[in-house]
C-alpha cells in the first residue's frame, strides 16, 4: 500500500505525485532537502536561476531557499527528503558546506529509488531506515563535493602546464590516467569552454598578438616562436579568433 509520508525523529520523507501543468507557488522548506525526480520533469525556479529537472536528477537546497516549481506536461512524481539540522550536527563531517543546486549522480538516484521503496512498504522499521537513507544522501553528496574539488585541481594543474607551454598530451599524462583522460577533457571543456587544444592555440595567438604590436619579428618567426606549425597555420588561426589576419593588424598598428 502506497503511504504518502514518513518520518522519524530527524528525516521527514514525502511523496508527491504533481498534475500535468501545475504551478508550485513560491515556498520555502525549513530544513536541507533532497527532492528526488522519479517520473515526469519540472522547471524549478529560486531568486538566482532556473533548473530543468528530469527523472533521475536531485535538487539539493539549503534551509529557507524560497523556489517556484512548474510542472511539465505529463505531471510529475517528486520524493521529498527533509533533514534536520538535528541529525546534521551527529557528525563533525556532515557539517562540511554542501552542494546544492541540480544534482546528477548515480549514487544518489539510486537512494531514490530506495526511498520509493520504503514509501510503498512502509512499516514499524521505516523511521530506522528513513535515518540511514538520509545519512548516506548526505556523504554521497559530500564525496561528489569531494570529488569535484579534486577534478578542480587538476584542471587548474593542466591549465598552468598548458600556459607554461606544454601540449595537452604532455600535460594529461602527468596528471591522469589512461581511463581518466576523456572525463577530464570533458571537464576542461566545460570549466574552460573549449578542448585542451583550443585553449593552447588561443595562448598561442594571444602571445603573437603581443609579438605582432611590439616587436619586429616577421610573420614568419612569430609563427615558429609562438608554436604554430608555420605562417598559413599561425595565419588561420589568428584569423578566426580575432576576425583579422596578422599581417593586417601590424599594419593598422603602424598606421595608427
């Protein structure tokens, strides 16, 4: 039988089955919250941005966040854990600052699916288990924390490798792993917004840039002094970034 709330002590667990369209009023909840997204998807909005939530994703909000929910077409089925700063304070490590915001990680939609579980087979023991689900929300959400910091490290690691003149192949191999090396350019691209390679022919042009207004280098020696492969490559590539081509902006250099 379906059981549309539990609780214990410290955890509160809620199911919520939305209507297609429906609007969410703005509204605040009192303690740490994960809303786990099992059916349907929704648009969530808070004062400083707005989320697209689909099945499988968690929103993690901080106490008293006031948000707006609408609802998609075809409705949803949202499971709301609320944890009291209560159980929070049981552990020195739980009080670490948490990831909020739209959250995508296996580990925790699997704690989803378990709490729909333990809200469909509701019994005596629920409370215990309703405590240690929200427990390990917590340090799954922690360890994806974690992990964030230390992918951080290593992208600012290969940046400064990557200024100081190396190329992407010799910066990732330092640093990572065979298995790790395409989850970290899918990384960069995404802290950096572009690949590793772009990032270093954009230092290159921006160095001949500099080369090209305050020296007198022909094109041709920026091109090998700035790392390109020859003048038609430097040519190209300068192009496209700046919209004008090296010889072009010397010129105008000198004229003005």
């Amino acid at each position: 039988m379906l059981t549309q709330r539990i609780s214990s002590a410290q955890v509160r667990a809620t199911r919520y089955d939305r209507k297609p369209l429906e609007v969410l009023d703005w509204h605040e909840h009192r303690n740490l919250s994960f809303c786990f997204l099992v059916k349907g998807n929704y648009q969530e909005t808070t004062s400083s941005q707005t989320l697209t939530c689909l099945p499988g994703d968690v929103v993690v909000k901080e106490p008293n966040v006031r948000h707006l929910n609408n609802f998609g077409d075809q409705g949803a089925v949202c499971l709301l854990l609320e944890i009291s700063e209560d159980l929070l304070k049981t552990s020195t490590a739980l009080a670490e600052p948490k990831v909020a915001g739209l959250v995508q990680n296996p580990y925790l939609a699997r704690i989803g699916l378990e709490l729909r579980e333990e809200l469909q087979f509701a019994d005596h023991l629920s409370p215990a288990m309703l405590d240690g689900l929200a427990l390990r929300s917590m340090v799954s959400l922690l360890r994806l924390r974690k992990e964030r910091q230390r992918r951080a490290t290593q992208v600012e690691s290969i940046r400064e490798l990557l200024d100081s003149g190396e190329t992407p192949e010799e910066a990732t191999r330092q640093y990572l792993t065979a298995s790790e090396k395409t989850a970290m350019r899918r990384l960069f691209y995404k802290t950096q917004g572009c690949s590793m390679h772009t990032y270093v022919l954009r230092r290159r042009a921006l160095r001949a840039f500099d080369e090209l207004l305050h020296t007198d280098h022909s094109l041709a020696e920026i091109a090998v002094r700035c790392g390109f492969y020859d003048q038609a490559h430097f040519t190209k590539v300068f192009s496209v970034l700046f919209g004008v081509t090296p010889g072009r902006l010397r010129s105008r250099a000198h004229y003005q």
